[in-house]
C-alpha cells in the first residue's frame, strides 16, 4: 500500500500485520504501484513524475532503478508478462516505457522512449502477448476514445514508435480495459465505457464484436481485473471483479448482459481509488483515499451463481430490463412490429402464400430498432448487425443472416441507452452547438444547423436531410415528393427553408421536430428520459 504521505506497506493479507515498510522523503506522493508478475520487482510511480523500481522483498531500490522523464503524475504503471518491460503513463498524456537489459552478469531497468500518444487524459494502460506468439503487446487507452497500439520491438533508445491509433468509440468515454478470458475461439479485448457498455473487441481486427449492458449501481465501472479460477470450484467458471465510483462488484462471465449476473456493494462512501485481488482469487482488495482505509473483501462465489439461478433462465432476467416486463406495452408491441417486419421483408403488397417464419432479415433490424424509440447511428447499427452477424463465423466458418425475436430482444437491451435519452444530453449538445439568445438560452440558425448535419459526423446529402426532414416535421407525402424531386438541391433547401424557423432552441428541435414530449419546466436528467416516452410515439406513428 502505498501513501500520499510517501509511506510504503508491504503487509501479510492474511495475518493482519506489516512485513516491511520504507518512507520516501524526497519523492513524497505515492499515486501507483504494481508488481511484475514473477514478483521480481515492485514499481511506484509518484505525483512528481519519478518512477522507482524496487525489490517486493526488501522495498530497497534495484540498482539505477529510479526514473524521471514526466514532470507530470504518473497514473498508471503495468509489466509485461515476462518483465521484460516496464510502461508508465502520466496526467500528461504520455506513455513512458523501460526495458530490462543485461549488462554483464547483472539485469538493469533502461530507459526506451516516450510519446505523447493521447490528446486527453489515458484511461488505461495494459500489456498483452501476440497471438501464437509469446512477444509483448503494449495498449493505451485515452478520453479521447482512442485506443493505441506500440511496437515495441521496432523502438529503439528515445523514439517509442506507434503501430496503430484507433478510436473505438463516438460518444461513449471508455473509462478502463482488459484482455477477456478465452471462453471463445476468438480472442477479444474487454472496454468498459461511461454509457454503463461493456465492448468486446477483436484483438485482431478491432472489430465490435459483442456490446452488453454493464453493471448499473450509480455510476459506471472504473476499474476491473480478471479473477484467477478458483482451486475449490468448476475450473471452467470465470469471474470479473470491479469497483464505479464508490461500489466494488463482482460480475459471471461470459458476458451477456443479464443483470442478476453481477452483485456490488459500497466500500468506500467517499469514492475507491484502486483494486487488486489474491494469487487464488479469495479475496478483493479496495484502496479508498479519502478515508484513509483499504478493505479486503472475501468472494463468495456459490452466492452469486445461486442469486444468478434464482434471476431465471433463458430471456427471464431481460423480460425484467423491458419496461412493463413481459405483460408490458413494450413487450407487446416489440412483438407487433417484429411480425410486421416480417411482412414487410416478404412485400407487403404481395398476394402469395405467406412463408410463416420466427426470424426476419437483419436489413430489417434498423426500422424495428428505429420504431421503438431507440435511435443509434450508422456506426453503432454496424456493430449490432456485425454482432449476429459473425456471432457464429468462429465455430461454422458462415455468415447470420437473420434473428428471431428473443435474439433481438436480447440485442435491443444490451444496445439501447441504459437510462434513456436525456434533456439534460439535448441541452448540453445546444450549449456546444449553439449561440445564447437575449434570454440566455441556447439558440441555432437554421443555416448552421443544416449545414452541421450534412458536413460533421455521419454526415447526410441533402436529398436524405429534406427526407428525413418531410417525415419528421409530417408532411403529405405528395407535397414532400414533388418539392423534394423537383430540381433537388435548390429545392431541398427552398423546402426546409420554407418549414424550418430561421432560429432553432432546444425546445422547439425537441418538441416540433423530433416530436419528443417535454415538460415546461427544468428536471434533472434521471426524472426525464426521452427515448422511454419517444418510443410510444413511435407505436402510434407506425
């Protein structure tokens, strides 16, 4: 345990008292610190930017193995798995990696580069091994929702090369990651996000392969690690630990979004800064701050299989995440709409004999999607249909091409916002997007605000935004066809011009355009989803 007061604790877990203790005095601050995992060295990373590499034994310093090349906190130190490599990352957002290197008869920590590889804070920072290879991967993760490879074996002395910079995300903040255990063919990597998501990504393609609801206690997870299998119980179960803002859990593996698979409590009221967990997997540990305390938690593992047993079976527990559950209006009209998509897929004007069938098309899941009141964007619609999609690929080496209705049901409430859209998300969009008014609020042109839609993000063409424009702001589909088809452009923008007021507030996109039901007076985000109450229109409309 280490200390802003510059204290360090070695301490015997489960006797209760301290093997051995140094303090720093010039180097105050502890804010890290990690063991290799041999348990050959201990590294600590301070507020002022020094990284020390010390015996686990002794607590004495390995040679030369005090480092400063950040003036800024480190934030995160980690190994690779055969120690030959040491990465730290710190509040500037620059990773800092040492190399272990012979020098005669003795092993010596060295200095290899750095790069400032983020433009916003690093999340996490983690090392992992090529596939059928035993060489060292090192994998950043940052706020600004890119996620970034190193080539290690290419950098040499002061230049630390980059291998690939990816961003994985286009709203969600990624807030942690780790390498998932191999219960499948594919090997994947494990982001949690800020949007209560648990991702997992292939490590090869960096494809979304699987999106779940995470765990939903408050605020979403922080931090979290693999348990070790457990010697007492079924080799084959596996388990995730992980702590959100004041709150450490314990969740089953696989993943698939079932919420009576995960169990957390509070251990820290003031808010829990790490975690680590025992050799075998037994016991949790929380390191608060604040408080001044840190906590070992004992896992009882049969516990939580009982309390996932008693949550139910199959779609059981994902009836319970529909609002109404299964005798619900939404329940009932997920069922309308999917026969209807069946329809819809075999030609709704055709008069042949109808082939009954439980599955639609996947081109089908965008409109039923759309008509509950979920509204994803092009990316993340992507991501769902490539979920079904390769879902099988490992095993049978052939595509999906269709989904029943409780697979659907199942991606539906693994996908959609874990709490709704809310009026505080819309307002926070104006305030970046917008101009106050002589009242203060948030106010877009017309103009600006066509011309953001058709040049940033998932940009649309003009004869889409009069589309989409003729059906959301309810015009005949005669006068919207002949206006929208007559000279295209010129006319297109003569329509909107014509239907749109020259000054947008979030009120009037929420209630004359969008057709969102809004209150009059100010609520906080939690009391007033959107998306809920949308979706009833969206019931009525189709």
């Amino acid at each position: 345990m280490g200390s802003r007061s510059g204290i360090l604790k070695a301490w015997d877990y489960e006797r209760k008292v301290t093997v051995c203790s140094k303090i720093f005095h010039t180097d105050k601050q502890i804010h890290c610190i990690t063991y290799d995992p041999q348990g050959f060295y201990l590294a600590v990373g301070f507020v002022s930017g020094v990284v020390k590499v010390l015996d686990p034994c002794t607590l004495e310093e390995e040679g030369e193995g005090s480092f400063r090349y950040s003036r800024d906190c480190i934030t995160h130190l980690a190994f690779s798995h055969d120690s030959s490599y040491l990465a730290a990352a710190d509040s500037g957002k620059a990773v800092v990696v040492f190399q272990l290197c012979k020098e005669g008869n003795q092993y010596v920590w060295q200095y290899l580069g750095k790069h400032c590889s983020h433009y916003k804070p690093i999340q996490d920072l983690l090392f992992g091994v090529y596939l059928d290879s035993t060489k060292p991967r090192l994998l950043s993760l940052g706020m600004d929702r890119r996620l970034v490879e190193y080539d290690l074996q290419n950098s040499r002395k002061d230049e630390l090369l980059i291998l690939s910079s990816e961003r994985i995300e286009q709203s969600a903040i990624p807030m942690c990651m780790a390498w998932y255990p191999p219960l499948t063919t594919e090997h994947f990597l494990l982001i949690a996000s800020d949007l209560y998501k648990l991702k997992l990504l292939n490590v090869t393609t960096r494809m979304c392969r699987k999106t779940v609801l995470g765990p939903t206690y408050g605020s979403p997870v922080k931090k979290m690690l693999m348990l070790p299998p457990s010697k007492d119980g079924n080799p084959n179960s596996h388990y995730m630990a992980y702590i959100t803002q004041d709150k450490v859990g314990v969740l089953i593996l696989p993943l698939d979004g079932n919420p009576h698979k995960s169990s957390a409590q509070i251990c820290h009221s003031s808010g829990v800064s790490h975690l680590a967990c025992s050799h075998d997997g037994r016991y949790i540990f929380t390191a608060g701050g604040g408080d001044r305390t840190v906590f070992s938690w004992e896992i009882s593992r049969p516990a939580l299989d009982a309390a996932a047993a008693l949550g139910g079976k199959d779609l059981i527990p994902f009836y319970t995440l529909l609002e109404g559950g299964r005798d619900g209006e939404l329940f009932e009209a997920i069922k309308d709409l999917f026969y209807y998509c069946q329809l819809h897929s075999q030609g709704i004007d055709s008069m042949e004999t109808r082939q009954v069938s439980s599955r639609i098309p996947l081109s089908e899941v965008p409109y039923l999607i759309r008509a509950l009141g979920f509204y994803p964007t092009e990316q993340e619609l992507e991501d769902m249909q490539n979920e079904v999609k390769f879902s099988r690929y490992a095993e049978t080496g052939k595509y999906v091409s269709d989904i029943d209705l409780e697979e659907f049901i199942r991606l539906y409430v693994n996908h959609r916002p874990a709490f709704g859209i809310s009026k505080q998300e819309l307002y926070k969009a104006f305030q970046v997007l917008g101009v106050p008014d002589e009242d203060g609020k948030p106010v877009i042109t017309r103009e600006e605000l066509l011309e953001l839609l058709q040049a940033r993000g998932e940009h649309m063409t003009e004869e889409e935004l009069a589309e989409c424009f003729v059906t959301l702001l309810g015009f005949s589909v005669e006068e919207g066809h002949s206006e929208v088809q007559t000279s295209e452009c010129k006319d297109s923008e003569l329509l909107l011009e014509s239907k749109l007021p020259p000054n947008i507030t979030m009120d009037t996109f929420a209630t004359d355009i969008l057709r969102f039901p809004m209150s009059t007076h100010e609520l906080p985000a939690e009391q007033e989803p959107l998306s809920s109450r949308a979706s009833k229109v969206s019931f009525e409309t189709v």
